[in-house]
C-alpha cells in the first residue's frame, strides 16, 4: 500500500514538473508578471522588476530606463526621467526658480530619490508655463500663458537646469522670458531628452523581421523630435495585407506603440518642440509631425505641450499636423494636450483622420487651434472622442470629404477664448463641413462656451452637406448674442432624428439656411430655442411637435358659443379629439386651437376639423374652414348656430 502511493505521488510530481517547466522557459525568453511591462532576464539577465535584460527576437520592443545602456536584445534603454511640478515661481528679471515643495536634486548635498535612474537634475531640460491647463485667456498669447523659454521672435531657446541651490531652488541657463504669473502656481517640467534614444529604437524596428510592437513604461518621456513615424518593413508585409492571404478586413493590425495608461505613460514635447526642423515633414504629405501609419495602432499615453498654446518653437508650416492618422488604423485611450490651440500664424491642426480612421476613448484638449480635420474618401468612426479648448473649429471636415463619418457618445466643447488670427476676434465653431459626406451624430453633443459670442454649433460650407443628429444629440450655442446652432452658408440638409435639439443665442439662430436646403424633422422629440421666423429652405416633417398630450385649456370658445364649454381634449399637436358641451349662440363661432406643443421649425401646411359625433352638423353648425395655421395655433370658423348639444370634433395639422 505504501509503495503504491509512492508510485502514485512520483507520478503527481512528474506532471507538475512537467506544467512548471514551460512557465520556467517562457519566464526565460523574456515574459514575466507584474503590474509593468514586466520581462524577466534571459542568458546572463537578471530580473529589475520592470523591463529586464535579453527580451528574445520575435517579440515586442521595450523603451525603457530599466534597459541596459547597451540596449541588450529588444530592450532599449531611455532615461525617461521627465517629472513635472505645479507649485513653482520665476521672474524675468532673475536666473532663479523656486517651488514650495522639494522637488530637486544633485545627487550630492540635495540626494535623489532614483526616479527611473536619475543622479542629478542637473544638465536637465526645462520648461515652465502659468499652468499647464489649456482652457482660457492663458492660450491666447505666449505672455499670458507664462512660458518660461519662447522669445519675440517665437523661436524657443533652450533652457537646461545649471545648478541646484536647495531642494526647492533651481538656476536656469537664462532669465525666462516671461513671468510665471501666479504665486506658487507655476507649471514646470525638466527632464533628459529621449529623442537620441528613439532614434536607435527607430531604427531596430525599420530592420525587424517581424511586425514589432513597442512597450512604454509608466512615465514621462521628453521629445524634442517626433518618432515612431515610420511604419516598419515587415508591418508592410502581413499576410491579411495582401492579396491570397488570410483575409480581408479593415483592421488586420500592424505596428503597435502602447504605453500603460493615458495618465501613467506621458510625452512631454519640448518647448521648441520640433526643435531641429522649422516643419515636421512626416507623413504622406510631408506635413505631419507624430503620425500613426497604415494599420498602425496607438494606446494608452498622453501627448502635450504644457502649455505651449502658439506652438512656437518654430512656425509650424500652414496646416500642420501634430498627429496623423494613416487609415485604416486606430487611436484609444489617448489623450492630446495643450499645444498650440491659441495659436494665430501657422494654424496647427492637433488631429488628421484619413480614411477608416478609428478612434475610442481619444481625448484632445487643446492640441491644435483645429482639434481635428477629416480629408479626402473617408469612413472614420469616433467613439467617446472628446474636443475641447480648441479656439477655431473642433471638428473640420475639408473640402472634397466624401464617405461617412460617425460620431457616437462624443462630444466637443467650444473653448473659453476665441481666436485672434490677424488681429480681428474669429468665434469658434463646433463642426465646420465642407464636404459632401454622410455626417452622423449619435449621442453627441456641441456644447457652447459661456463667454463668447458668435459662436456656431455646425457650420455647412459646401452645397450638399448633410448632418444626421440622433438618440439625444444637439448642436448648442447656449445664449450668447449672435450664436448659431446650425449656419447652413450653402445648401444643406439637417435630420433631426429621435430627442436631438438645436439652440441659438438670445439675439441668434438655432437654424439659418438658404434657398435649397431641407431641415427633416423625424421621429418625435426634437425641439429649438430661438429659432427664426422664417426659412429660406424647407421644412420636411413635424414630429418635434409631439409629445406634449392635449388639455381643454388649448382649446378656446373664441366667440358665438354662448355658455358652451370645452369639456374634453385628448391628442397632441398633430392630432386632437375635441369635446364641446354646447350651449345657444350665435352665427358664425370661432374654435381656436393653442398647439400643446408648437411645431419648432415652421408652421403646418394644412390643418382641417372633422365631425365624429351624432349632433355636430345637426346642432345647427353647418360647415367650418381653417385659418392659415401658425407655429402656435390655429382657427377654425363655422358656418351656423351652435345649439345645445354634445359636439366632437376630430382636428389635424401636418405634415
């Protein structure tokens, strides 16, 4: 019996052994545990617990302080060693900048803490602006915004960390050339560049012999050059890419770059940011800076500026990209922060979407005086993307779009300062359209901003221009003089489908068109504020006028009905059966219908009264004729004597 057991437990050890030993192997060739991009150490590696040494070919790419130096297999080393600090102060009159709280180091009688390697923050890039929050007038000029390193002539010096004085004093390389502004408020960030590490990575991934993927690790890198731009050999070759491969679909997957969260994995763009070209020429059009290439895939980090709101480093050439999306591919969860969205000379646009772009859980705020612009045949689909703080347009669709783009649970707010290219106040707008595509909105929403006048929610440029606004949608411009909710400039067609609603402000439009356009009003529960008394296009439908049941108190004995009284109502604007508990009167009575609801966008064409009950005709009313109908109501006149009788009439309006 014992040794039976013995037999029996050599056995259960066999097995486990044999289930470990592929774990030991995969742990071995690079793939280990953790809450990072965890690899444990290959032959002659050992474990740092984060990226370790001896990532095996084949593999994803790791960017990572916690690589060798000599860049050991698919690990690169970066130092990655950027931080941030939002208490600090600096004059222009002075080399000194100082923090409430201790934030610096020499590695000598300040001792440093080893964030991701460091030993002195000395040597070390800096930057600094009032704040780093895109949201009001600080965007408008480089003096307001506090930066610390642009000059008059807009472009950026470089400022480096040249001593430690105590660890809440620093000495920069140069007097800033502009105040923080606010005491103990200020916005700084200082780090060792990653761009000549980048350029090592970039090259190991043109040569892969597979399509790679890097790994980003839980921190702030400083680029004062784009990367990662150029989509590597072997991604140009998968299988579902080519004819007689494995499939054909949109989103086969290609070069992938991830970080770890869009609030852990940050890069912080330099102040001179591009700091060895005056454009970035990226891209298929050369005129993009960070670009997300065919069938590329981009996850889970954050881009910004600080605060750098003219993006002036260097003049950016006219329309320039920050990112580009080459389609198919895919952006999620991936903020875009705070360059130059107050911008006034070369109109930086933050986002480029191109064909079946997709993009989930994107967020831009203030990148970009454009936070997004749609070019050429397109089929893009946005969901939970957020525009905010941008002071030109939110989402530009450009001359010549054709296709469809979809917009779901998103939603763009119009920024706090307007923009002031050339001098003159341009109000923002939400969506401007200058194509012909299908634009379909669902769940989404244009919010105004409280302060500026003239704002627009959509604008339609191009004749042919259509909007879908579904389930809950709106274009708002809250209730600023001069605002407008829709501002068809050329033939245009606007679908108000199921709850969705435009506002204008208190001395604008919710709607203005031209001759030729059409506002379909579909499915119940659309409705306007302030909407103009008259149209140049035409009006298709009437169910925004539902949903308001009728009462007897819509219903007025205008005169000739004696002691009658109203004694029941039931319907909606559209459509009501009226009761009336008739009394003697006199010739020719007046009935006046006040709609429940009144019809938002234009009056009904036609309304007419039919009698249902026994005594209508008999109770010595012999005919009745409607009036012309207004948005609010209508009458209709009887030919006769009410006598006294029970009446019931069925009354209609429409379309």
């Amino acid at each position: 019996m014992l040794a039976g057991t013995r037999g029996i437990m050599k056995r259960s050890l066999l097995i486990l052994l044999m289930i470990l030993m592929p774990m030991t192997m995969l742990a071995q060739s690079g793939v280990g545990g953790g809450g990072q991009s965890n690899v444990s150490g290959g032959s002659g590696g050992s474990s740092t617990g984060t990226v370790g040494y001896g990532a095996a070919p084949g593999m994803r790419f790791y960017f990572s302080p916690n690589c060798p130096p000599a860049n050991v297999g698919n690990c690169f080393y970066t130092p990655a060693n950027t931080q941030q600090a939002i208490d600090a102060n600096w004059t222009t009159g002075s080399t000194t900048v100082t923090t409430v709280g201790n934030h610096f180091c020499n590695g000598g009688t300040y001792p440093c803490t080893l964030y991701n390697g460091q030993v002195t923050d000395v040597g070390k890039q800096i930057g600094g602006y009032t704040n780093c929050n895109a949201f009001n007038s600080l965007m408008s000029s480089t003096a307001n915004s506090g930066a610390m390193t642009t000059n008059a002539s807009n472009i950026s010096t470089v400022y480096t960390i040249t001593a430690v004085n105590a660890a809440n004093s620093i000495t920069v390389s140069a007097n800033p050339q502009n105040a923080n502004g606010v005491a103990n408020a200020g916005c700084i960030y200082w780090g060792n560049p990653d761009d000549s590490y980048a350029v090592t990575l970039d090259a190991a991934l043109a040569l892969s012999p597979t399509c790679p993927r890097v790994s980003l690790i839980s921190a702030n890198y400083l680029f004062a050059e784009p990367h990662f731009f150029t989509n590597p050999n072997a991604c140009l070759h998968l299988p579902m890419q080519n004819p007689g491969g494995q499939g054909n679909i949109f989103y086969s997957g290609g070069f992938s770059l991830e970080g770890v969260d869009n609030g852990a994995t940050i890069f912080w763009l330099t102040p001179g940011f591009p700091e060895n070209n005056l454009a970035c020429p990226n891209g298929p059009s050369s005129n993009a800076c960070w670009v997300v290439p065919l069938e590329g895939h981009w996850s889970d980090f954050t881009i910004t500026g600080g605060l750098n709101s003219q993006a002036n480093g260097h003049y950016l050439a006219a329309n320039e990209y920050v990112v580009y999306q080459v389609g198919p591919s895919t952006i999620e969860r991936v903020n875009l922060l705070n360059f130059g969205a107050g911008e006034n000379f070369s109109h930086v646009i933050g986002l480029g979407l191109t064909y079946w772009s997709q993009l989930r859980q994107v967020d831009n705020s203030g990148m970009g005086y454009i936070c997004a612009q749609a070019i050429g045949n397109v089929n893009i689909s946005m969901t939970w993307f957020r525009c905010e703080n941008s002071t030109s347009v939110g989402l530009d669709i450009a001359s010549g779009v054709t296709g469809q783009i979809l917009m779901q649970d998103s939603a763009i707010y119009l920024p706090q300062v307007a923009n002031t290219q050339g001098g003159s106040t341009i109000p923002p707008i939400g969506i401007r359209n200058g194509g012909t595509e299908t634009l379909q909105l669902v769940r989404t929403n244009v919010f105004p901003a409280v302060v500026i006048t003239g704002q627009i929610g959509y604008k339609g440029t191009v004749s042919g221009n259509n909007v879908y606004l579904e389930n809950n949608s709106s274009l708002q411009s809250a209730s600023q003089a001069n605002n407008i909710g829709v501002d068809c400039t050329a033939a245009c067609s606007v679908y108000l489908v199921g709850n969705s609603f435009l506002t204008g402000g208190s001395t604008g439009k919710a709607y203005v068109d031209v001759t030729g356009s059409i506002l379909y009003d579909q499915v119940g529960g659309n409705y306007a504020t302030n909407f103009p008394t008259s149209l140049n296009g035409a009006v298709s439908g009437s169910a925004s006028a539902a949903g308001v049941a009728s009462a007897t108190g819509n219903w007025a004995l205008t005169s000739g009905w004696g002691t009658s009284s109203v004694a029941s109502a039931a319907g909606d604007s559209h459509r009501t059966l009226v009761t009336i508990t008739g009394a003697a009167g006199s010739a020719s009575p007046v009935l006046t219908w006040t709609f429940p609801k009144a019809y938002p966008f234009a009056a009904p064409s036609a309304c007419s009264l039919l009698e249902v009950g026994a005594n209508d005709i008999t109770g010595g009313l012999t005919s009745v004729s409607p009036g012309t109908p207004t948005t609010t109501g209508v009458a209709f006149t009887f030919v006769g004597t009410p006598t006294a009788v029970t009446y019931v009439f069925d009354a209609s309006c429409g379309p």
